[in-house]
C-alpha cells in the first residue's frame, strides 16, 4: 500500500500545482498610478506609490523608434496616457520584469486606441492572452484601420516590429 502513496500524492501535488496556475492567469490585479513616462508606443512608466513601474500594452505591438511610424506612435500613446492617472488590469510580467498589461485613462483604452489610429498592430501572438471581448475588439479595430489606410497602414509594407527586431524568428515579445 506504501509503495502507491508517493504516486498519488505526485498527482495531488501536479493537480493542485496545475489549478494554481490556471487561477494566476485567470486572475487580473489592478494598479492604479500616473504615467511618468513613456518609453515608445507600447510601453509606459507608471508612478505607484512613489515607484516607477514599466508597463508594457498588453495585446499590441508598436512599431520601434527607428522604424516609420515609431515616433508618432509614442506620441499617440503620451495623448492617451501621459501625466495622466490611469488603471492597469494585469496579470503576468514579461522577461525583463515588465507588468504587461491593459492601460485605462479616463475609461480609454490605450491599446485599442493605438490599434484604432494605426499606431501598433494587433500583437495575435498573444491573443489568447486577452479577454475574448479584447481579442475580438483589438481584431476588429486592426481590420478597420487597415481598411482605412490608417497610420502605418497607409505605407505600402508595413513591416510589424518583431520581424523588425528579429528578422530571422517571429512573434517574440521584446
């Protein structure tokens, strides 16, 4: 009977290790601050609590400064959120510590807004990470700001920044 225990309790151990992480991602924190900075088009500096905080637009992806559009973009998202005091709903950070996340100023979202003006792309590499309404929504605004030749939409190859950063590989989240 002794020789099973081990075993059982291994698979106690790998359910409620798997339970765990299915409520981390599911869950969203909220942060509450004023943007001090802004690094590029997805990519702020929240004030919380007299700390800064880099916080990086969930679901886009915006073009890097040295490519067309790059700093437009940046200024798009200071109009949005610069000096402002905004929510962040988040709930993972990436590989440089960076909170990744939602950012509302005044009930706007900043991400769909740059999507909206052609100032970022849809980021569908993490899709699935969005709620399926921002999945949808974020989608939806990158059909229509295509249609309308919105932004860097309107240049005739428009080239997405993770081939920009890593032409060789795709979809890395820098």
């Amino acid at each position: 009977m002794r020789a099973h225990c081990p075993t059982n309790l291994f698979a106690v151990i790998s359910l409620a290790a798997a339970l765990l992480a299915s409520l981390g991602t599911a869950h969203a924190d909220v942060l509450e601050g004023k943007v001090v900075g802004v690094t590029d088009g997805d990519t702020v500096t929240l004030l919380v609590d007299r700390r800064e905080v880099k916080v990086r637009v969930a679901g886009i992806d915006a073009p890097e400064k040295k490519q067309p559009f790059g700093q437009r973009s940046k200024e798009h998202l200071s109009d949005c959120a610069f000096g402002k005091a905004v929510l962040i709903e988040w709930s993972k950070t990436d590989r440089y510590g960076r909170i990744i996340g939602k950012i509302l100023s005044s009930g706007v979202d900043c991400g769909l807004r740059q999507i909206e003006l052609g100032m970022a792309w849809h980021y569908k590499a993490y899709a699935k990470e969005q709620s399926a309404t921002d999945r949808a929504a974020y989608s939806e605004a990158e059909s229509q700001a295509m249609t309308r030749k919105a932004g860097l939409w309107g240049d005739s190859h428009p080239t997405p920044p993770w081939e920009f950063r890593h032409p060789a590989t795709t979809n890395h989240i820098d």
